[in-house]
C-alpha cells in the first residue's frame, strides 16, 4: 500500500483530519521562507493533535543542527526532511531518521547524495527542479523520467499532487509514499477536509486497480 505524507500543517486540526483520514506521515515545516513555516512552540501543539502510528516529519532548509534538534524534541518529530544537499554533520548527533530531497528537471533527477550518506537515510523524497518556495514547488514534473528506477532506498513522491493525478503518478512510479501540500489547501497553511479525504480516497484506489 502506498503510504501518504499530507505536510505543511499549520493548524491543530488539520493535524487531526489528516490522521482521521489515513495520512502516514504529516509534515511541519520549518523552514524559515516557507510559507507554511511553523515555530517550535506551535509544533507542540501540532504533535499534539496526531494519533498513535502517525508519524511527525520536520521539514528543514538552511536551519542549522541546533535548530533540527531543538525541533525534534520539543515537537517530538520521528523523522527529518532536509531540503538542502546533504552534508555528513547534517546525519551526525540526531536521534531521528533523516528524508534526503532530490530535483528532478526536464533532463532527469539532479545529483543525489553521495551513496555513503544516502544509505544512512530513511527514504528519498523526490520533487520538481524549479522551486519557489522552501519545501516544495506545487507542480509536478515528468514522472516518465524516474519511471522504473532504482534509487536504493526508499521513494516519497512530491510535487503537484492531488487527488485528480496522484493514480496516474502511482502507476508510472511505483514510489513507497506520495508527499502532498498544496494539492489538499484550501490557502497555504490551511487544509482542505474534502480534498483530503478525496486524495486519500484517490491513492487507496490506485493500490486497489494494481493489485
């Protein structure tokens, strides 16, 4: 089954709607030009709202180690997502899983990581090359061009998803888990239930048409 990162969470509940949903993972962004950045002190309140099995999902820029470990106790995150090259300090003295980011253009995935640092992460999150803002661009690329590749570790699919293309990008993809933000707001920072539930509902029936 494909799971599903719904991110960009700003509020409590929506926290709660993407659990009641189905989400995997939800996503608090970091990031200070994001504009779905939360503080540390508001991502208490986000953890909060998530239920048991749910996983919390830092994404981070330029924010340096202290600021990540900060966040990852106080907001009690189980994972790290860095939208940055990887560095080997970026893996040291961090008590959670990191998510590496790679760009994918017209011409195929940018370089990733250096395999000995990408073998040490959790999964591989794959979005569009042209970003505008910290944390994802809302536009898809041309998932023909990742089609049938093995990257090693485990795939997060993001960038343009929602609930009228995710089937179509899961069936040229295959990836582990689809990464959603903008394809489920109703305005950046503020989910939309129906469209939560109706992407949800989109990605159980493309693992049931596969199956």
């Amino acid at each position: 089954m494909t799971a599903v990162k719904i991110c960009g969470l700003t509020r409590p509940q929506d926290v709660a709607l993407a659990c009641a949903a189905g989400a995997s993972w939800v996503g608090f962004n970091f990031a200070a030009r994001s504009p779905r950045r939360v503080t540390v002190a508001s991502a208490r309140g986000l953890a909060q709202a998530t239920t048991p099995g749910v996983l919390r999902v830092g994404v981070f820029e330029a924010e340096e180690a202290p600021a990540i470990r900060e966040a990852v106790e106080e907001a009690r995150l189980d994972l790290v997502q860095l939208h940055r090259p990887l560095r080997e300090e970026d893996l040291e003295g961090l008590a959670v899983p990191v998510v590496a980011v790679a760009r994918v253009g017209a011409a195929g995935p940018d370089p990733l990581p250096a395999p000995n640092l990408l073998a040490r992460c959790r999964a591989l999150l794959l979005d569009t090359l042209e970003q505008d803002r910290a944390g994802g661009t809302g536009t898809p690329f041309d998932w023909r061009l990742i089609a049938g590749t093995d990257f090693g570790l485990p795939i997060l699919l993001a960038g343009g998803l929602k609930a009228e293309n995710v089937a179509e990008a899961i069936g040229r993809v295959r990836p582990w888990a689809v990464d959603v933000a903008s394809g489920v707001e109703s305005s950046p920072g503020v989910k939309d239930a129906e469209k939560m539930r109706r992407f949800l509902a989109a990605v159980r029936k493309a693992d049931a048409d596969a199956a």
